[in-house]
C-alpha cells in the first residue's frame, strides 16, 4: 500500500507543478528543477514521518514463515507469472501507433526544451496544445528520462513497461486483500486467476488488459490498468465504518492522476465518484458523508473549468 499511495503522491504532485509550467509556456528545465525539489523534500518528510514503519514492515516479512505451504506455493505461481509478464513486456514491446505521439511528445520536451509546443508528428513549432496540456503523461516520462540520462522511448518501453505493470498487480493485490479480508489463504488464487485473465484478455485493441500489456506507458493505459482500480480501492475503503484520514488522501491523489493520464478523466472521475458517493451515503445514512465523498472530485471539477476557460 505505502508502493501505491507514493506513486499517486508523486503523479498528484506533477499534476499540480506541470500544469501551470505548460500553460503558462516555462522551460522544461525551469519544471524539472522545481518538481525535483518538491520531491527530494517530500521524500526526506515521508522517510522521517515513517521511520518507525520499518519493523512493521520486517513482521510482516518474517509471517511469511507461517503461512501453509499451499499458500507459499499460490503466492510463488502468481510472482512467477508475473515476472514471465515483465520480461515478456520487455523482451517482445509492442509499438502501439499512439506511440507516434505520446513518446514523441517526450522526445520533443526533453530535446527542444519546450512542452506541447511543437508537432509531435512533424517538430515544427506550433500554438500550445491545449488539448493535452492537462494531462502531462509524456512529460512525466520526460522528466524520467532527464533524471536518468536513458532516451524516452527506452524509458517507455523498457522501464515503465515492467514497472508499472508490477504498480498495477500491486494495486490488485490491495483491492484483494479488501475483498479477502478474513480469507487470507484464498488470496493467492485470486490474484493468479487475476494474471491469468490479463494474461489472455488481448481480445481486442481496446480492453483493459491489451492496454495493460501493451501500451501502459500511455496516459490511457494509465488511466485504465492502474487509476480506475485504484479509484475503487480507495471506494472500497470509505465504504467501510472506520476511514482514515490517508483514505480521502488517496481518493484525491487518484483523481487528480486521473487528469493527468487522460482529460476524458473530466467526465469519468465525477460520474463514477458521484455514483459512489450515493450509494456510500445511503449505506451509512449520511448526506454529509456523501457530499464530503463528492467534493474529493472537485480538484478534478475544476480543472475541468480550466480547461473549458483556456480552450
């Protein structure tokens, strides 16, 4: 959980910091140098605030010992599937035709300095592309790829391939062990029967599990393998009795990084979280549980208007 929620803190950050950068044309360089900072200073807080998490996270290591044999043999058929999906992302990428744009949007940033300022398909320069300047995915990717020194399309395809693939089964697994709660042994086939499934789902272009294999460096791949799994985590959390405060942390975190995988989150994020929001009200019988629910979404509502204002 503490892999998850730091992704969604650092895509919830990008968000925040790239979005006036692009809009009011900076310099990539000038939006490197200030998230860079942000992040050090959020790193060194969040290892000083959770220095004491270290020998929880040693007990539940050492519980391994304890499990039944059977659940040891789940749980090394499921990593093992895994990895041969992580090699298998590197070793046989597949170069989606969206790559056209998104991996050249971050070429384009990381090599002229500038954030949808030129063609992707042709490097011209142009007018700020206002369409996608809202959802900064490839220049995320940029700003990997500056820290490191590795070419975008290295980055894309050989790193946050296998990378986010794992980011996305840990997310399965959260939402598993909610589901599970009080069946800790029935975990490990869930989530094998959860591999297998992606394993085999490339039933068209357009399912979650193509995307997931095929192109999840993309900001909808983005959105679909790892955002909205983990919206309804954060959903399966505050439908509980007892919520604490890191859950509606999450939810706004996962919303905000639905609009910066795709702008059609605009429409997405408010209408599954409204959804939610009324049946969650209704289940505890509280109006203000459920309007509190709803504006967790209002980050997203109004960059929306942003949006409209600017376009």
């Amino acid at each position: 959980m503490t892999y998850v929620c730091g992704w969604f803190v650092s895509f919830f950050l990008f968000e925040l910091t790239a979005v006036p950068f692009i809009l009011l044309e900076q310099s990539f360089t000038l939006l490197v140098t200030v998230y860079t900072c942000i992040i050090a200073v959020v790193l060194a807080g969040s290892l000083w605030q959770g220095r004491h998490l270290w020998k929880d996270y040693c007990e539940e290591i050492r519980e391994i010992r304890n499990m039944p044999v059977s659940v040891k043999i789940g749980w090394a058929v499921f990593s093992l599937i895994v990895l041969f999906q992580m090699a298998y992302a590197v070793l046989y990428e597949y170069y989606d035709g969206d790559d056209a744009y998104y991996i050249a949007v971050a070429v384009l940033t990381d090599r002229f300095d500038t954030m949808y300022l030129r063609d992707p398909y042709s490097g011209y320069i142009y007018p700020l592309d206002v369409r996608h300047a809202f959802s900064p995915t490839p220049i995320y990717q940029a700003w990997l790829s500056r820290l490191s020194g590795i070419a975008p399309a290295v980055v894309a395809h050989s790193v946050l391939a296998p990378v986010w693939l794992l980011f996305m089964y840990c997310i399965y697994g959260q939402i598993c062990s909610r589901l599970l709660w009080n069946r800790k042994n029935d975990r490990p086939v869930f989530m094998i029967l959860i591999a297998v499934w992606f394993m085999y789902g490339n039933i068209s272009l357009y399912t979650t599990e193509t995307f997931a294999m095929t192109r999840t460096w993309q900001g909808k791949g983005l959105m679909a393998g790892m955002v909205i799994p983990a919206l309804f985590l954060s959903l399966l959390y505050l439908a509980q009795e007892r919520v604490s405060q890191g859950m509606w942390m999450l939810l706004i975190c996962v919303c905000m990084s639905a609009v910066m995988a795709t702008s059609i989150s605009f429409m997405v994020i408010p209408t599954i979280t409204g959804v939610a929001a009324v049946l969650i009200g209704l289940k505890k019988k509280s109006a203000k549980f459920a309007a509190e629910l709803f504006l967790c979404c209002s980050p997203c509502l109004l960059l929306a208007v942003c949006y409209m204002v600017v376009r």
